[in-house]
C-alpha cells in the first residue's frame, strides 16, 4: 500500500500536468473500484479546471473550479501516470489503452492521466471543497507529519498513557497522518526503540525525539521518488527508489546498520504485519 512519500511523489508528478489545468473530458470505464464511484462522475469533472492539487495522508485531493473536490486513494496497486508531455527529460507519448485503465482524464494542455488499478482496491469520490475536510473518508485523520501541528508537544501528549505497541500508536492515522508499515520500522530503527514496546511506557524525551526523524525518513523517501516494491510507479512510470537504502524494513537476516551494533535484523508479526527490527540495538 503506498504511504506518504509514494503518494506525494505522485502528486508532485501530476502537478505539471492538471494544475491550473482544464480537464477536456473524463472518461470513466466502469461503474466502481474499492466501491461506486459518486453519480455522473465524468460529467461533473468534465470542463473542470484543477485549480489545486494537494495531498491529505494517503489521498491525492483535486480542488475544482466548480466547487467540488475529486479525492484520489491509490489502494493496492493504483497507478496515475501522465503521457502526452514532457516530465523531466522525457516525453511520454500516450500509450495504447490497457485492460485496467479504469479512469482516464484528457487535459487542454494535451496530456492524459491515466488511473490504472489491476486490483480495484482503489478508490474516487467528488465532494464539496468547502466541506471536503468533514468527508468520511478524512474527518478522523489526524495532522501531517511534515505540517506545524506535529510537534514533540503533541506527539507526547497523544501518546501518554497508551500501552498499545508503539508501532502501532504511530500507524494510528487519528495520530498522525499517512505513516504506514514501512517507514514506522525504518524510524524506529534509527530512535533504538523497540516497536513492541507499549507507546505509554516510553520517556517523554524518546517520543519527542521520534519527530524530528520521522520527518528526516520521510522528507529522505520523497527526494527518493518513493520506494518500489511491487505495483508503485511515480507518473512518469519511473520506480521509486528509498527501498535501496532501509536499514531494516525487508532485511531479515542482515546485519544492523547501526554503528557499534553486531546484531542481525529480525522480522516478526504485530497485528498481522510484519515488523523488521534489530533486538540488539532497539530497546
């Protein structure tokens, strides 16, 4: 599932090519993805300027000139690509349609974005802009982890008292906003802290340092384009990278990174998914 850095890497990858920009016409090939999509959908994008595009968590948000707001989720195996335009130093001429080519968007500026999605675990709704915050899919989100709500204060607060592990207060997305399996373990690794230790029981010092690295992976993961494990590609089709520089996450078996540290990484379960840590250094 893309997390944080995979979906902003597609946004940045779109913004070339629908901000500011007249959707011409909306072609959608199906009735669903995940669930229905929202009634007369191409005709309500249809003619529409993308006047911004911006990202909440895991969702890509499309604010309209009509007042409405398409809201985007990737899902599983989701992918938005741009043709019909140069993006860095390559022109992608649009591409013959493919079988799961689901949603598809024709620009005045001559590109076309295409939603490809071979699992369907994807999803599109249009709400109002003004109220788009309040929709069920966004309400309970809490703040981004790049943004100025999240700070060392907060973080210690939200977790006081909590014995739940701390990987899983930190996937909790009313916590904050679009961390997933991923870059929770590669933090942690770099705190030294244990993800099975319950969030409560950790000194308010080491919670508030997990802030600012969080915001170091995360920000390191962007500049990387993402990180690439099966279906993810950012909108020129091009694989993110970050996946060549985890410390832990998908390492089982290899040594810890961590300087001074002879231990090996270990995988292990935590509510159904895995968790890579090293057991020496990560206390």
């Amino acid at each position: 599932m893309p997390e944080l850095p995979e979906v902003e890497t597609v946004r940045r990858g779109l913004a070339p090519a629908m901000e500011g920009v007249v959707i011409e016409t909306a072609h959608v090939n199906r009735p669903d993805l995940r669930w229905p999509f929202p009634e007369r959908m191409a005709e309500r994008l249809s003619g529409q300027r993308v006047e911004r595009l911006r990202r909440r968590s895991k969702y890509i948000l499309a604010d309209l000139s009509g007042g409405e707001t398409l809201i985007v989720h990737l899902g599983m195996s989701g992918r938005m690509t741009v043709s019909g335009m140069k993006l860095g130093n390559f022109h992608h001429q649009h591409p013959a349609p493919e079988k799961h080519d689901h949603v598809v968007f024709d620009m005045a500026n001559g590109a076309r974005v295409t939603f490809n999605d071979a699992r369907r675990f994807g999803a599109m709704d249009l709400a109002a802009t003004e109220a788009v915050e309040a929709h069920w899919l966004l309400r309970e989100i809490g703040p981004e982890p790049l943004g100025n709500r999240f700070d060392e204060a907060y973080l210690v607060e939200r977790l006081k008292g909590r014995m739940v592990p701390i990987k899983t207060a930190l996937l909790d997305q009313r916590v904050v906003a679009g961390l997933g399996n991923i870059y929770v373990c590669e933090v942690l690794h770099r705190a030294g802290i244990d993800p099975r230790r319950k969030a409560g029981r950790i000194s308010a010092a080491r919670v508030a340092s997990l802030v600012p690295l969080i915001r170091v992976v995360l920000e390191e993961a962007i500049i990387s384009g993402g990180s690439s494990l099966k279906d993810y590609r950012q909108a020129d089709g091009a694989m993110g990278y970050f996946q060549h520089g985890f410390r832990v996450y998908d390492r089982e078996g290899a040594a810890c990174p961590t300087a001074g540290c002879d231990g090996r990484v270990d995988r292990i379960v935590q509510s159904g998914r895995s968790t890579f840590l090293c057991a020496r250094c990560q206390r």
